[in-house]
C-alpha cells in the first residue's frame, strides 16, 4: 500500500510539473546520414552522435538557429520554427540540404508520451518482458548534456523531471546513475528516486555502491534491502 500510494503522488507531482512546462518547450531531433565528424549548434546548446542522429530537448525558443559544423567547419545554418509541445524530426545531408520529417506530439493526457525517436510510450518505467526491447545506454556526450542541463535548473522538482525525462530515451550506467543521486538536489526523499531510477540501470550488479551516498543508515539499509528484491 505505502508503495501504491507513492507512485499515485509521484503521478500527480509529474503531472503537475508537466503542466507547468508544456506550454513552453519543444524537442528537436535532427538526423545525419552521411559519415563525418559533425556536431549540430541549436543557439548555445550543441551535440555530437556517432550514430548521426542528433537530440535536443527542453527548447524555449520558438524559432531557435541550427547550426551544422563537419570538421570544425560551419556546412548549415538557418532558423527554424518549432511549435510548442512538439518534438521537430528534421534532417540534414550535403546534397539535400535541411529538410522536416515530421511533428509528433509530446504529450498524451498530459503525461510524456514519445521513445528516443519517433514512437509513442505508454509507459514511463520498463515492465516485464520489454528488456529486449530496452533504449540504448546513454552516451557520454548525451550524459554530459544531461548534467549540463540539471546544473542550470534551479529547482528540485525540475531536476528531477529532467532525468525521468531522460530515463524515457536512454538507460543510463550504474556510475552515471551514482552522479545523478550525487548531485541532484532533492526536495523530497532520495531513496524514492533511487528506487524510481533503479530499474533503468544497464548494469544492476554495479548498483549497490549508491548505497554509499544515502544520508541515513535506515536509507542505506532499505536501499540494499530492495535490490535484493529486484535481482
């Protein structure tokens, strides 16, 4: 019953923060299919992808600038519009130019509703039989864009929901889920968002030293009691 009843209050929280939000963001995935070293600029954020597939979450700005850089040099720029609540697919080649895909929704009923790509989730936690169907690892590069954008929110709820937003796309490692419970500034209860972010873990059995950062010993002890569970 306890566990019922928070993930009924953490429904609520998310949907609470989610209305805050959707009326001012959109997402903008950008696909390269041609090989080279690119990174993308959209404003002052930027990324780079050794699968040519390009994500930015989180954008406020309504008609932001991309920029296209091959090997340090600039190959595209133009402004684009991108309507609100929306993710943008777009993509980009030598010979085509900037081109736009299609526009899917970000929200359904309120709740985050779309993979790392272009599908629909119903789910925003893995159940049981879709661990072959599991999001990749988080990259690297996609963790440090991640950190950057947690270290610019002021606000714990807005961290916090920056990462289930994460969590949507990508698993993450035992180590990135270890900074994440390191830095994160948490309103509420720490070991409720260990426990949330537990199952997205790539590699459990490197999952206990989050134990280590829990300020309670009653945390620590619950923490390692439910892992147990769960392998």
């Amino acid at each position: 019953m306890r566990k019922l009843l928070f993930l009924l209050v953490l429904l609520l929280q998310s949907d609470f923060i989610f209305a805050q939000h959707t009326r001012s963001t959109a997402e903008l995935f950008i696909e390269i299919p041609e090989r080279g070293n690119y990174v993308v600029y959209v404003d002052d954020e930027f990324a780079g992808s050794s699968k040519g597939r390009f994500r930015f979450y989180e954008i406020r700005n309504s008609a932001p600038t991309v920029v296209v850089m091959k090997d340090n040099a600039e190959v595209f720029r133009r402004r684009i519009n991108l309507p609100m609540n929306a993710r943008l697919l777009a993509g980009y080649s030598s010979r085509g130019g900037w081109r736009n895909i299609s526009t899917l929704n970000l929200y359904d009923r309120g709740q985050y509703a779309l993979d790392n790509w272009d599908r629909a989730i119903f789910s925003d936690r893995p159940g049981p039989g879709q661990i072959e169907d599991r999001p990749e690892v988080m990259t690297a590069d996609e963790f440090k864009q991640l950190l950057s954008m947690i270290n610019r929110e002021s606000w714990a709820d807005g961290q916090v929901k920056l990462v289930k937003i994460a969590l949507k796309s990508s698993w993450i490692t035992a180590d990135q889920a270890y900074e994440l419970l390191r830095l994160l500034k948490f309103g509420g209860d720490q070991l409720a968002f260990a426990k949330y972010i537990y199952p997205f873990i790539a590699d459990k059995k490197n999952a206990m030293r989050m134990a280590n950062l829990f300020r309670f010993p009653t945390d620590k002890s619950a923490f390692i009691d439910y892992i147990a569970t769960q392998n």
